[in-house]
C-alpha cells in the first residue's frame, strides 16, 4: 500500500483517461499556426483556465512549467529581477530546497532564513523585523508544508509583506488539491503531480500588479521546449476532480491522520511533529527513538508498505531533514506517510498494527535500552 | 561526569550509546557524548526533550567533533 504521497499520488481513472484524450487529441506542438496545433492550445488554454479558476487567478496571468521545481525557480528569480536595488531574499527556513537554491543562487547568498517554533509556525515578529529593513527584494513562505503538513497563517504574513510592499511568493506545492488555495499571494506556485495529476507540471499565478522579468533569453519565458499537453489535461483533470471530493476527502484523511497521530503518540519513544490542528489533511509525520531510518523504510516496504523519510541516512546527501532541524524534531527513525483519496480504513489499520512491532524489532537489533 | 566517544558512528547510534550510559546512572549526572554525525547535535537535544532530560550544550572539539552535554534527571 502506498502511504507516500507527498509530491506524487496514483492516477485515478478519470485522470488516466483525460491523459489518453490528450494523447488522441493533443499530440501536435501548440505553438504553430495549422488545426492540429490551434486543437492542442485549445486544450492547453482550457487548462490553464480551470487552474486560474482554482487559485481566483486570471487565465493571462496564470504560467505552465515542466515541473514545479523549475516553476519556483522562475518566479523567483523573474520577481527578483523586477526588484532592482533591492538584493536580499526572505524565506521561512523550512522552505523547499528549490526555493532556498534559486534565492541564494539570484542574490549571491542573500538569504535571511526566517526561523519557525515548534509546529513550525514562521516568527511573524522576526518577519516583521526584517521586513523594516528596506533591501528586500521578495518573501518566500510556503501555504503548508510537505514534510510536517503544518500550514502557515498567510494572512497574518500577508498583511506584514503588503504593509512593506514586498512581494509575498506562497509555495503551495504540497497544498493545492488538498485545502482551499491561499487566498493571499503575489505569486503562488502548485505542483500537479502532488494533487494526482501526471508528474511533470508546475503552475504559477501572478497577480496583475506583481512585476516579473525574464532571466533566461529563452523565448518561452515559463516552459523552454513546452509542457506536455496530455499531462496539462490530464493535471488539470485531476485538480477538478479533488475539488469536487475535497470536503469529504478533508473530513475522512484528517480523521484517519488524528487517529495515527494518536495511536504513534502512544507508542513509547516516538515524537509526532507539526501542528495537530492547523496542518494539511493528509500528512502526518513522527520520529521514533533508536530507530535508523533506512532499515525503518526497508522492513515497512517488505511488508509491502510505503512510507517516506526525513533521516539522515534516507537521504541522498546524508544531512538530516532541514524541515525536522528547523522545528528541533528528532531526525532519526523518521516517518512522513502521504494519504492519497484512496487509502482505506484497513490500510491504516494494518499500518499501525505492523509499525509497532517494525520498531520494536528494528530497537532490539540495535541493542537500544528500554524506553 | 561521564564521556560516552560515539565519533565515527553514524545515526541513530550515538544517541543508543548515550542512552546505554545513562541507565543506571544517578540523577544530575551530566553525560558528554563526542560525535562526528551531525544529525547527532540535532538528535541529542531532542532525546533529552523527549526523556525527560536536560540539554546543557553543544562544544566543537579538535578534529571537527562535537561534544554534546546532557544532565540526567
């Protein structure tokens, strides 16, 4: 069973056949002048008109990536350069590493990491602050974050960046699909392999009044080489469908994640991050002591189970999660489980009938004292 | 005072050593654990939270290690 959406989810058959449709219908390149391209455009401008309608954009100011990753690093930088004589960035230190890279890699290093409390809250006082300071050029805070599911209070942030006329980039890549889209943002980026859409798409919204330049002499500014147009349907597609199901899929996820927060706050030796209340209904996370998190994974994925990490040794670079440092969590033995529209009641059932024991096992091999 | 030298060993092990140390010492003892994972200098302080005990502080030692301090309630 697959307890790892977080950044990516099953297709669902609806999103599977409007992907098939576009394959059909939306195979010629958009940007040229003859019937077959002006039918892919038209499915491209559809699109683009059902994710303006999601974020209360317009459909002209709404911009196509090939991956949300790439999507973040535009707006960016675009915003960045539209603020000239103003060099320095501000982002909440858990902050996706593609928001940190492209706002140290536009102003030379520039970054003032805004720090987050326990639930991982932003320091609106610390904003604030730094928000006197007249050289700041934009301020990244996310909607919610992907690893812990807390969410941000962007209204309260929004009304600090609006008073500073500073430009406030919300990344809602781990949001969009699952809550209602934040309604206070200069530019607002979504990813739609998150929301159960094909990977490969990222969306950016700007307001008319955000000012945005070109970096890259690329003549298409968003997207060098296009989107795909059947996976731009089919995304499309998808976010339509998780908004219609979105109050009862809230209702059931949110109870089902209360009821694993619950029972792993329980279990001896194990730490349940993020903010209980004010957080995705989707993502739950919690560490458990003297657990090494690699073979954590490795004994839930032979019990045919899938799970995310934010260890140390679980990552490509062997640095513990910056998400999980940032709110002082225990890094070791880390479990972040994604709940995609599709998981039952049983599946969470088995979970936690299995995960105790894994961790019970895993603690005895390592020689650990008793909790 | 008790040392406890986890250098070389990797998560979740240092803080297994220091917990081993800890058994059946008396309450106030302070305990340094030197380490060279950094995920450590993070996981220290959070077993003390979590334990009940008190993070006293965190020292950069010769070599690039940190000696990490807690005090056993």
């Amino acid at each position: 069973m697959f307890l790892d959406a977080s950044g990516s989810a099953p297709l669902t058959k609806r999103t599977i056949e409007a992907f098939q449709a576009g394959l059909a219908e939306g195979w010629a390149d958009p940007a040229r002048l003859h019937t077959e391209s002006r039918r892919s455009l038209a499915l491209l401008d559809g699109a683009r008109a059902a994710f303006a309608d999601a974020l209360g954009a317009r459909p002209e100011h709404v911009h196509l990536a090939p991956s949300a990753h790439l999507a973040l690093e535009r707006v960016i930088a675009g915003i960045n350069a539209a603020r000239r004589g103003r060099d320095r960035i501000l982002a909440s230190a858990i902050e996706r590493d593609a928001t940190l890279h492209a706002a140290r890699h536009m102003t030379a290093g520039n970054v003032t990491l805004l720090p987050v409390d326990s639930l991982g809250h932003v320091d609106l006082d610390r904003l604030a602050d730094e928000l006197c300071v007249p050289d700041v050029a934009l301020a990244a805070v996310q909607h919610g974050n992907h690893e812990i599911g807390t969410l941000q209070r962007l209204e309260a942030i929004a009304d600090l960046t609006a008073a500073a006329r500073v430009p406030l980039v919300v990344d809602a890549t781990a949001t969009l699909g699952h809550v209602p889209a934040p309604a206070r943002w200069d530019a607002v980026v979504g990813n739609a392999a998150d929301w159960g859409g094909p990977a490969g798409l990222g969306i950016v919204a700007l307001r008319p009044s955000t000012r945005w330049l070109p970096v890259w002499p690329e003549g298409d500014d968003w997207a060098p080489g296009g989107v795909s147009v059947p996976g731009t349907l089919a995304a499309a597609v998808a976010l339509q469908e998780r908004l219609e199901t979105m109050a009862t899929t809230d209702a059931r996820l949110r109870a089902m994640v209360d009821r694993i927060r619950t029972a792993a706050a329980s279990w001896p030796g194990v730490d349940v991050v993020g903010d209980p209340d004010e957080r995705l209904p989707h993502i739950v996370t919690f560490s458990c002591l003297y657990v090494d998190g690699e073979a954590l994974l490795t004994s839930l994925d032979r019990e045919g189970i899938a799970v995310g990490s934010g260890s140390a040794c679980t990552s490509s670079t062997l640095e513990p999660s910056r998400v999980l440092a940032s709110i002082g969590a225990l890094s070791h033995g880390n479990v972040r489980l994604g709940l995609h529209p599709g998981v039952t009641e049983a599946q969470a059932t088995r979970f936690l009938e299995v995960m105790p024991r894994i961790v019970a096992r895993l603690r005895e091999q390592a020689g650990a004292p008793a909790l | 005072m008790i040392q406890v030298d986890a250098r070389g060993l990797l998560c979740p092990l240092p803080v297994i050593e220091l917990a081993k140390a800890a058994k059946g010492a008396a309450p106030g003892t302070e305990l340094t654990v030197t380490c060279t994972d950094v995920a450590a200098r993070l996981d220290v302080p959070a077993w003390a939270r979590m334990t009940g005990h008190t993070f006293v502080g965190e020292k950069e030692t010769d070599g690039g290690a940190f000696a990490l301090t807690v005090r056993l309630s």
